[in-house]
C-alpha cells in the first residue's frame, strides 16, 4: 500500500484541517470529519453543523456504507393550526437577475450534521474527538482568512447572513460585510466545540440545547420542537451502484436522488461513446444532460421561476470534501447548509439551515412534507473504480448542477480517459430547462452543432457549475487530488512516511 494520502476540499484551511488529522495518525473518516468542522468556520456560507449531508465511507477492505445525514422536515408534535411557518423573504441580486430566497425561523429543517459527524466518529473514526475538533476549534478562536470564493457567497448572501444582530456581528463587525483577506472568528463556535471535543455535548437535543432552540423557534415563528431534534436519527445505506465503461460507480441512493440520476444517464450513454471534444461527441454529451434534466420533472430539478434566456439565478450553498488514506479507506462527504437561514442555534455561534425555504425541493408547496421525513437532495459523493483499477473518490456542491458536473467529470474519466485534473477543470454543460449553459473553451464548431437549443456561453468559470474536488489512487499506486477553483478548491497530496 502507498504511504501517500491525498485530500480535496472547497478550502484551504478545510483541507489543511484533514492534513493535520491524517499527519496525527487519524485515518481517512477523521480526516473527512475534521473537514467538515472546520468548513462551518471557513465555509459559512456553504456548509455549517446546523445543515445536513451524506458520507460514502469506503474502507481498505472494500466495504461500503452510505451515511445520510441530511435534514428532517420539521414540526413533530406541532398542530395543523401552526402549520404555516413564518418566512423572512430576502432579495438576493445577481448579474442577470434578482431573486427571492426564503429565510429566517420558518424555513428551518431538523438538522443533521453535528450528529451525522458525531456519529461516523463513533463508528468509524481512530483518534480521539478532541484531536478531530481540534483544527475547527482553533480557526473559531484565532480566526480563519477568508477566501476569495467564500466572501463572493458571503456577498451574495449579505442580505440572509446579515439578517440579524448575531449574523451582522459576525459577518460585517463594525457595519461592514466581511471581504476577501479579512479575518472571520467565532468565538461562540469555539466554546461550543470545546463542549463537544469533551463529550458534554453530543446532539442538538441536548437540553441545554434543545429547549433553547425551540423557545427561538416558538417566538419567531417556526416548525422545528423538541420533539424533532430529539428523533432525529442518522440512517446508514449501502450504496447505489451501477456500471459504466467497465467502471463500478457507487453513489447515494433514494431516497436522495442524485446519484440515481447520474447512473441512469450514464446508461443512456451507451453503446454512444463521448470518447473526445469534437462537436458529435459532444451533442451526444449535450443532449444526454437535457434528457437528464427533462427525465426528473420533480425535487431539485424543478424550477421555482418561469424559464427564460438569461443566465441562471439559482446557488445553494454546498460544498465538498474527498480523501484518501495511506491504508487504502476512501472518505467523500457532501454538506450543505441550503441557502443559509439567517437565524442561530442560541448560544453556539451555529448558523441553522434554510432547507424548509428552498422552493425546488417543495414542488408540493413550502411544508408540504409531513413531520419527520427525510427531505430528497441532489447531493451524491460517488466512489468509481475504474476497469484498470484507478479508485476515485468525488463529489460536488452546486444544488441541480450536481448532477452535470459529476456527469461531465465521470465521462471525461471513464470515457475520455482525460487526467483527474484535466476532467475536472474541462469546461462544463448544464441544461436548465430552457437554456443550455456553457462554459468557455468548447471549440466553434462544436458550438455551432449545440445550437439545436438556446446557448449561452459565460464569460469565464463560475461556481454555478459546481464545485467538483475529487482524489484519486491509480493501479500503481500514484496519488493524485485535485480541488475544483470553480468553488476555491485546495488539494494536497502527502506522504506520511
């Protein structure tokens, strides 16, 4: 076995984290964790301990499982006569247009990240939690820089993160939102950590916690009780798999949807190849992302505005996180806080998520879904092993374009034969129901054929079209990772000799 282990992430300090972990003698799963406590400190606006997420664990042995910890809807115990939750409408400005996000009490899920983290620790995890917390627990404390990509989502999300006093105290401190090379601190995360690095915190339904919680939810207007934090309950799957090009591709299975996606489309490849970049293969490519889309009329790939020509408005905030061990186990993690909330766990400096306000995964209407019920997601961190050999671990952000990227990616490896690095940073397809979006670097020719639907070519690479980070182990034992800068990617490569 390689002593080599390799970690992406949407962040350098996020995968500087896992770094420090795997050097201490952690292993793949605390690596992973380790990622995913310090991305809600340097990735507040895409990921947080109050969202939700999925972990496809793959050990050196070859044994799978699928760890959905995403969100629950809320109100168990509620009455049908408080039934409609109490929405803060945000207009959120981008370059083609305005769009209004859902926030505040009422758009609040049951969340699952701090007890899907807690609880993978617990089943799979080597070195102590207080090692795994340790990285998160000091950029809360001494600070974390913040990123290009994460003050461009900060900024995009001023109007929901500002939302109220603790969200401006901590994101625009003296009346200013928080720029690129400022230092962002949580103290209250930190204190919190230090509780659950001791074991004195082990779930939001801690008491000390819980009713707190729903005190803040009662008065302002929301769903989640007592009663919901206290049943919720990470659930262990194995994984989808299917085939392609002689690869086995596991994914997330239903009741999310990504992954099943991804696979089905996949088939509907075969026997056509997209073997190159020329414009036959890639109509093939094209019109394989429109059956995608136009397949799966319900969830994540619904529209919540009417079509329209211009560039795209929707971003949710999900990031991602992949790594490999020198012993051969495979941790890739999804997390997503939706699209931020506004509104705070009391007393921890944890912002809540705002899924309960996504409008394109409540086709039905906004609390539609009973109490207590797992809320579908496009998220689906995949594990391929090519016929070769190579073992690939990846996974996205980007809400609906999930399902494009890591298609784009998994035909430019298993069907192109392209470099991890070079799959990764290939430009990228995305149909959204009225208009085929594309990013540059497609060759005229090839554009000319791909006008058989409406076209719009962006200007340059956008975090529109996910945020791929992805590592690899290849047959003879090269490792390689590479973080997608669509999302301010980072990767590392070490050696732990």
């Amino acid at each position: 076995m390689s002593s080599r282990a390799a970690v992406a992430a949407g962040n350098t300090d996020t995968a500087q984290a896992a770094v420090e972990v795997l050097r201490a003698g952690g292993n793949a799963y605390d690596a992973v964790l380790a990622a995913g406590f310090a991305a809600a400190v340097t990735e507040p606006g895409l990921s947080s301990l109050g969202g939700g997420g999925f972990l496809l664990a793959r050990t050196a042995a070859g044994a799978e499982i699928v760890f959905d910890f995403f969100v629950d809807s809320p109100g168990r115990g509620r009455s049908s006569a408080s039934a409609d939750p109490h929405f803060t409408p945000v207009t959120v400005s981008f370059a083609g247009a305005d769009q209004v996000f859902h926030a505040g009490w009422g758009s609040v899920a049951v969340p699952g990240c701090l007890d899907g983290y807690l609880h993978v620790h617990r089943r799979l995890g080597r070195l102590p939690l207080a090692a795994v917390v340790a990285p998160a627990r000091r950029l809360a404390e001494y600070g974390a820089v913040l990123e290009q990509t994460q003050a461009d989502v900060l900024e995009l999300l001023a109007g929901i993160v500002a939302l109220t006093a603790q969200g401006r105290a901590l994101f625009a401190p003296g009346g200013s939102l928080l720029r690129a090379g400022d230092t962002l601190r949580n103290p209250d995360i930190a204190a919190f950590l230090d509780q659950v690095a001791a074991g004195t915190v082990v779930s939001f339904a801690d008491p000390a916690l819980a009713g707190p919680l729903a005190q803040a939810m009662d008065a302002g207007g929301g769903r989640l009780t007592v009663a919901d934090l206290t049943a919720y309950a990470v659930v262990e799957r194995p994984p989808l798999v299917c085939q392609h090009r002689g690869a086995r591709i596991a994914t997330n299975p239903p009741p999310s949807f990504g992954g099943g996606i991804v696979c089905a489309a996949l088939a509907g490849l075969e026997p056509g190849a997209v073997t190159d970049d020329s414009p036959a293969a890639m109509e093939r490519l094209a019109a394989a992302l429109v059956a995608m889309t136009d397949g799966h009329p319900l969830g994540s790939a619904a529209v919540a505005s009417p079509p329209s020509a211009f560039p795209p408005t929707s971003v949710r905030g999900t990031t991602h996180v992949s790594v490999l061990d020198a012993e051969g186990n495979v941790a890739t993690m999804t997390t997503s806080n939706g699209s931020c909330s506004g509104v705070f766990v009391p007393g921890t400096g944890v912002q809540l998520n705002n899924v309960m306000g996504e409008a394109d995964l409540h086709p039905d209407g906004f609390h539609s879904t009973p109490p207590g019920l797992r809320i579908g997601s496009m998220m689906a961190p995949t594990v391929a092993t090519t016929a070769e050999g190579d073992l690939i671990a990846l996974g996205s952000g980007g809400s609906e374009r999930i399902r494009s990227a890591l298609m784009s990616v998994l035909i430019g490896l298993l069907d192109r034969g392209l470099p991890l690095a070079a799959a990764v940073r290939g430009p990228r397809l995305h149909w959204d129901r009225a208009t085929l979006q594309v990013e540059p670097g497609l060759a005229d020719d090839v554009l000319r054929r791909l006008i058989r639907w409406p076209v719009h070519v962006w200007r340059g690479q956008d975090l529109y079209f996910g945020g791929v980070h992805s590592v690899c182990r290849a047959a003879d034992g090269s490792v390689t990772a590479v973080g997608d800068s669509r999302r301010g990617g980072s990767a590392a490569v070490i050696d732990l000799d």
